[in-house]
C-alpha cells in the first residue's frame, strides 16, 4: 500500500498498518477451537473427538492406512503449484525408490528392497520355528518337572530371542509400510493470487504441518522449522520441497509437534475477535482527533 501511495502522490495522515485475515468461526468450530459457535452439547472437546472420528472415515474411504502420509495441495490452477509438488514427490522417488531401508539391526551396508525382503523372511521363518521349539519345550517342561534347569535357561534364551526378533520384523514392516500420497484439489481463481493465504491458517487449525513457499504471506505465516518448512519459489525449490517431504515423511513426531505449534498459533493470533480488535485499532488511530 505504501508504494501505491508514493505511486499516486496519495499523502497518508497514518502509517500503515496490515491487519491479517483470520479463520472464521464455521471453521474453528469444525477444528475443536473455542469459538461462538460452542454449546454444551458440542464443546471443543466434543468436536475435536467428532473430527477424529471422521478423519479415520474418510482416510478409510479414501484407502489410507496409519501408516499412509497425505500431501494436499489446495490451489488455483496456476503453474507453479500443484505441478510443482508433483515433481517434487517424483523427484523423491527417484532418488530413494525405497532400495535403502533403514532398521534397528546392524546390516550389511545398504541391501537392496529383495535382500531386506529375503532377511524378513529368514527372520520369520527362524521365528516360527523358535515359537515350535520354545512350545515343545515349555510342554514337556510342564510334564517333567524334576529335569535340571538346564532346559529352563535354554527356553529363557530362545523366548528373548523371539523378543527380539518380532521387535526387528516390527520395525522392518513399520519402514516398509510408510508411504506417501498426494491429493491435489484445484480451483478456477482469477486475479493475481493471494497475499495472505487464508488456506494457510485454516490446515493449522487442524494441527498441520505447511510446506510452503519462501515468500508472500505464508514466510509471515510459517515460521521455517517450528510450525513448517519453507523452500524457494518456483522451480529452484523443488529440489528444496523434495527435501523436506522426505525430512517429514521420516519424522512423524516432528509432523506432530510442528501441527500442534501451528494450531495453537492460529488460537494465538488468527481468529476472528483478533481481526476485530486489530481492525478496531487502526480505526481508532485514523479516525482520532490530532
């Protein structure tokens, strides 16, 4: 605004000042934020355990598993977005086409996806045959009671074993499993984009991580590292966005943490009595007698 001013030789009595765009109370409603909308019978507690449930629906219905990480992307049709973010996830693909998996046991540097699958199924086929053993064992174990102990200690040793063992499969499956989705939602918009980014705030309302764009309204929204992370317009940052879809797709704690910041953000800053009396503000300070 002050440039158009200086443009338009327009003189302003008052600095300006940006009064940024909130969710509105529909909305906080639906996220579990207190908002006018609450009754007793539909409290933030009460809607939040609601969104739980029909989030578990619709990833249901959708063909989601736990273990499943969706990216939307909710934008106008515009290149450089969606398209963007598709090249990004192709890009991760292709530098790690999940030949390297990582688990808790010390391997032979990395093997390839056959070679882990092969050690998985060793470690349960040595498994099952524990489990014939240790079964054998504990029933005649249970018959002849006056046998030395020798057999206890080693039914002891083969039952940490398979401890063990089914702590690795878990975590061998549990890194197989993670997969990323992508869901583009596209909109027919004219004019020449947005400066705040409304959708911004309203996927922090729902504990969300953003990934977003270095620039604009969402670099005054995001804060890099704490409620998202930020990487470079336009082609530059694919490389950048690839990076740190890989970074949250192997850090579900962190995606957990870096929503809740930005939820308790938004509380903290974009709803709507926060509009009000910013805009109440810069009314009082225009409107004032000098």
């Amino acid at each position: 605004m002050a440039i158009w001013c200086e443009e338009e030789k327009v003189k302003l009595r008052s600095p300006p000042a940006i009064v940024q765009l909130s969710i509105n109370d529909e909305l906080a409603f639906v996220a579990g934020i207190p908002c006018s909308l609450n009754t007793p019978s539909s409290s933030p507690e009460k809607m939040l355990e609601k969104g739980r449930l029909l989030r578990d629906s619709v990833r249901k219905e959708m063909g989601l598993t736990d273990n499943d990480v969706l990216v939307m992307s909710l934008s106008s049709i515009n290149a450089g977005k969606g398209q963007l973010l598709l090249e990004s996830a192709q890009l991760l693909i292709e530098k790690e086409p999940l030949q390297k998996i990582r688990t808790a046991v010390v391997m032979d540097g990395d093997r390839s996806t056959l070679a882990a699958k092969h050690h998985i199924r060793a470690l349960l086929q040595e498994s099952r045959d524990t489990d014939k053993f240790s079964d054998s064992q504990s029933s005649k174990s249970s018959i002849s009671s006056n046998e030395p102990n020798k057999k206890g200690s080693q039914l002891s040793r083969l039952l940490n074993r398979r401890r063990k063992r089914r702590k690795v499969l878990s975590n061998l499956e549990g890194a197989q499993e993670q997969h990323l989705k992508v869901l583009l939602v596209l909109l027919v918009l004219r004019g020449l984009g947005e400066t705040f980014g409304r959708v911004t705030i309203e996927a922090m309302a729902f504990g969300l991580p953003v990934l977003g764009t270095d620039a604009g309204g969402t670099k005054e929204i995001v804060e890099h590292n704490v409620t998202g992370l930020l990487h470079p317009v336009g082609r530059p940052g694919i490389h950048i966005l690839a990076q740190n879809l890989q970074y949250l797709l192997k850090n579900p704690s962190l995606r957990q943490q870096m929503g809740m910041k930005g939820r308790k953000k938004v509380e903290r800053m974009y709803l709507k009595r926060h509009l009000y009396k910013k805009f109440v503000e810069v009314l009082y300070k225009c409107m004032r007698v000098k």
